[in-house]
C-alpha cells in the first residue's frame, strides 16, 4: 500500500515539475474568472495535492504500519490497471494540449473548465490505477485521523506558510541586518542600501526580497515540528519536546542568513553563476531537510525529549533493516545536491558523490557479505540490450552526440582526467550497486511483502517489478520511458538468478557501454 502511494506522490511531483516548468501563470489575464481562478491558485493546489500525498505516506508508515499492512494484503498480487494508466496518459496528454492553448494566446472560461477536468482526471484515474477505489474508501474510513493530520499539515505548509506582509517586512529588515553583520568583517568595500534591502560587494550585489526574510522555511518546519510531535507523542516527554518547536524556527532563520551571506561571499569571490545558479537553487532545501531530519534524530534519541531513548544498536539490529540498502543510493542524492549548489554550468565536485557512496559502501561491507553476487550470463546480454535501448532514440531521430563540455574541454589535462577517471568510476562501478541495493535488492523486495529480507527475488510478483521499474525510469527525467525498460530488465536478471550481481553486472554493462561511447565516440549526451 505504502509503496504504491509512494509511488504516486513521485509521478505526481514529476509531473508538477514539469507543469511548471511549462506554464507561467502570470501570463494568464485577470479578466476571466476561471481563467484568473486558475492563475491565482492553480500552483497553490499541485503543491498541496503533492504535499499531502507526501506527508500521508511518511507518518502513515511510521504510526499505522498495521493497518497499512493489512491493506497491503488486499492489495498484493493485484495487476496494475493499465486502462487506467493508458486514461492517465490521456488525460495529461490533454492538460499539457489545453495548457498549450490556455497559457498561449487563447484563453478562455471554457478552455480553463476543460483544462481543470483533464487534470482531476488525470489524478483519480492515476490513483484507481495502483490502488483499487475500494481499498481507497477503506483507509479514509479507518485513518480519518490521519487524513486530517496530513490535510492540515499540508493546507499549513502551502498556504499558512506565506505570512502577512505586516510580518514580512521586519524579518526582512532582520535577515538583512544579519547579513550585513556576517559579511561586513570578511569583505572589505562592503555598502548597503537599506530602503532597497541591497548588499553589494566591489564584484557582486544581491536584494533582499520579502521571500528570502526566512519566514516561509521557518513556518515549514514549525508545521513539520507540530505534526512529528502530534503523531509521536506517545514516545515524547512533555513539556521538554516542545522546545523542539523554536528550536527549529530559530536554527532554520539563523541557517537561512547563514546562506544568504555564503550566496554573496561565492558571488564576491569571482562564482556569480554559482552563487545565483545551483547554490541558490539547492541551498535552501538542503538547509531544511538537515535541520528537519536532526530534529527527528534528537526527538527519539535524546533522553530529554524521548520517554524511551532509541540507541544505535537497538536501531542497527532491527529487523528487515532498510539503511544498507539505501543509504549508498541516498547519500549519492544528496552529495549530488551539495555539488550542484556548488556549481555554474558544469558540475565539477561530481566526485563528491563517488566519496559519499564508497564511504557508505565501506562503512556497510558487513551487510553486504550475506547478499549473493554471482554473476551469469545472462546479465551482460540483459545490459547490452538495455544499452542498445538507451541508444536507439537518438540514432532513430538523429539527435545523438554533443561535444564535451567547454568547461572540461578548457581545464587542464590532469584536471581533465581526474574528472573522467571519477565518472567513469561512479557510472561503472559506484552507481550500478548503489541503484541496484535500493531498486532491486529493497524497493522490489518492500512491494512484494513488508519483511522483503525473508521473501526470495524469484518469488517477487510481476507487479512489483512493474512498479519498480517505472519508479526507476522515473529517475532518470525525460528519458523515464527507457529508464522503465532497463528497470524491468535488471529486475529480470535478478529475479531469474536470484543474484543482485547479476543485476549490478547488467547495470555496470550498459554504464560502460554507453561511457565507451562517450569517449571513443564523443557521444557527450550520453553523459
């Protein structure tokens, strides 16, 4: 049950993300009341739909592992309706066609009535597609509670969070001031303009808008803070656990400064596409998921919040452990978000994610000595087909190629090879075991039952490879179709063997292939 729903809230954040990456909303005219309806809480609404799913499928699994497991078993061995993904893709197939028209130089009343339509059909019909209509009805009926947490948590989180512009404007004023206070003893020329909120250095300036005062991360985290304590307040001791609450305002504001004066000083220092590129893009939500995962780490290990302290090796020996499995993949996620907040039009700290997943990897090795990984031959012809998938959009339409980056191609060639020696190293070997320890080794396992150490890969449904699969096409972006195929493909080899080598064997095969390509060939896309 939890997967699926997982599974939804991911297609549906994609799919926002690429609504608003394709529609502007302030090109809509005020005129039309639809069309004005659409404009004013069109983007409102995809964040708390997105939200609530989300924020659901977390503390439904951490407070209601029962129930869900009993749905589970409802759902279990239950075939995917593809009519209903095939209405699905129709129908947003029609939203982007509608958008196209609504958002270009054709709006209308009608237009906007049809394009909300194509859109709530495209979510119930996604919703009855992984998880039967009756099942739905049945966790409404027995999580009521749930379901009103997760509402107003997310209502909270998108609409509460905006605070009055009376409050805006004296953050505001305090970030600046902190700012300043931060920046002024390490650069030398500093001036300001308070009534236009401008800090400017010799090399760089930046304005202080009513968005960056840290009041919208700062009512973020005191929704997450509230619901966390709500749903574990069985396990928290009352009235310390509150202090969580400003705890976490206070250290998300001070973060927020903190970011903003590290934005000017990269500027300053000669990296303005860095600090108004990724940095500025990633910083935030890096910010907060470290000082929301630190407040649920001291919330149930602190002896002074938590009634009964969690320990390390209480946590390390629980059973059906899900952190071997993905915690390579994820701290290749997150170093990931580090270098590109780092980075302008070329991502230079890629090596970062190769440290970050080899620590993990060796800091594991334990775990891992009990998987099996034999290799047969049926994993490289299973990597050399999805290779061959990979490639053939591109031979087909002629868009294959692309030089090497202007900015690889510029360094020096020490330089030059070290970068390559790390990608070709992370995309061959690091990669395919992280990917591999969290699609194969746990998610397909997780779907097919909730103690996926005890059940074999051979004994894993066709669903659940179905799903997986398309999660791990859902990864890889525009290419998501191929990324289905070369899941499925890998999750076969898997399942045929019952050997995780034989699916990371399949994986680094066609990573290699495809970095032959990029080097023998300057097929640079392919990277």
């Amino acid at each position: 049950m939890l997967p699926r729903t997982a599974a939804l809230g991911t297609l549906f954040a994609l799919e926002m993300l690429a609504i608003t990456a394709r529609f502007d909303g302030d090109s809509l005219p005020g005129h039309l009341l639809v069309v004005s309806v659409v404009r004013d809480y069109g983007p409102a609404t995809l964040r708390f739909l997105v939200s609530f799913i989300v924020v659901f499928a977390a503390f439904a699994y951490l407070r209601s592992r029962p129930l869900l497991h009993s749905l589970s078993l409802r759902v279990e061995g239950l075939p995917v309706k593809w009519p209903m993904v095939a209405l699905h893709s129709a129908a947003m197939a029609s939203f982007f066609a509608l958008g196209s028209r609504l958002y270009g130089n054709q709006p209308s009343n009608g237009m906007a009535v049809l394009f909300l339509l194509a859109g709530v059909c495209g979510i119930v019909s996604a919703a009855v597609a992984l998880i039967p209509l009756a099942v739905w009805f049945d966790l409404a009926r027995q999580s009521r509670a749930l379901f009103l947490y997760g509402f107003a948590a997310a209502a909270a989180a998108n609409f509460a969070t905006h605070p009055s512009r009376t409050l805006w404007g004296p953050f505001m004023e305090l970030t600046f001031r902190m700012v300043r206070w931060m920046v002024a003893p390490l650069v030398p020329g500093l001036t300001t303009d308070f009534s236009i909120m401008k800090i400017a250095t010799p090399n760089f300036s930046v304005r202080i808008a009513a968005e960056c005062s840290g009041l919208e991360g700062a009512g973020l985290m005191l929704v997450f803070g509230l619901v966390w304590l709500w749903l574990f307040r069985e396990e928290m001791r009352f009235p310390q656990s509150l202090a969580l609450l400003p705890l976490g305002v206070v250290a998300i504001f001070l973060l927020n400064a903190i970011r903003i004066a590290a934005l000017i000083l990269i500027g300053n220092a000669g990296a303005p596409s860095v600090a108004l590129g990724g940095f500025h893009s990633q910083a935030g939500w890096i910010l907060f998921n470290l000082v929301a995962f630190g407040l649920c780490v001291l919330s149930l290990y602190s002896p002074w919040f938590a009634a009964e302290p969690r320990t390390a090796a209480r946590a390390a020996k629980a059973e059906d452990n899900a952190v071997p499995y993905l915690l390579p993949f994820l701290a290749i996620l997150a170093a990931g978000m580090i270098a590109h907040a780092a980075s302008s039009n070329f991502e230079w700290l890629y090596p970062l994610r190769v440290v970050a997943a080899l620590a993990c990897l060796y800091l594991l090795r334990s775990w891992y000595r009990e998987l099996t990984w034999t290799v047969h031959w049926i994993a490289p012809l299973c990597g050399i087909a999805v290779f061959l998938i990979w490639i053939a959009p591109g031979l087909w339409t002629h868009t294959a190629g692309g030089t090497m980056p202007a900015a690889l191609a510029s360094s020096s060639p020490w330089a030059r090879y070290a970068w390559i020696a790390a990608r070709l190293l992370g995309a061959v070997i690091i990669v395919p075991i992280a990917e591999e320890l969290a699609f194969r080794a746990f998610l397909l396992r997780r779907l097919a039952t909730p103690s996926f150490t005890t059940i074999s890969p051979q004994a894993v449904g066709w669903a659940a490879i179905g799903i997986s699969s398309f999660l791990f096409g859902l990864m890889h972006g525009g290419r998501w179709m191929e990324g289905t195929v070369a899941g499925a493909l890998y999750a076969y080899s898997y399942r045929r063997s019952g050997s995780l080598g034989d699916a990371v064997a399949a994986h680094a095969t066609t990573n290699a292939l495809l970095a032959g390509c990029v080097l023998g060939l300057q097929q640079w896309s392919f990277w």
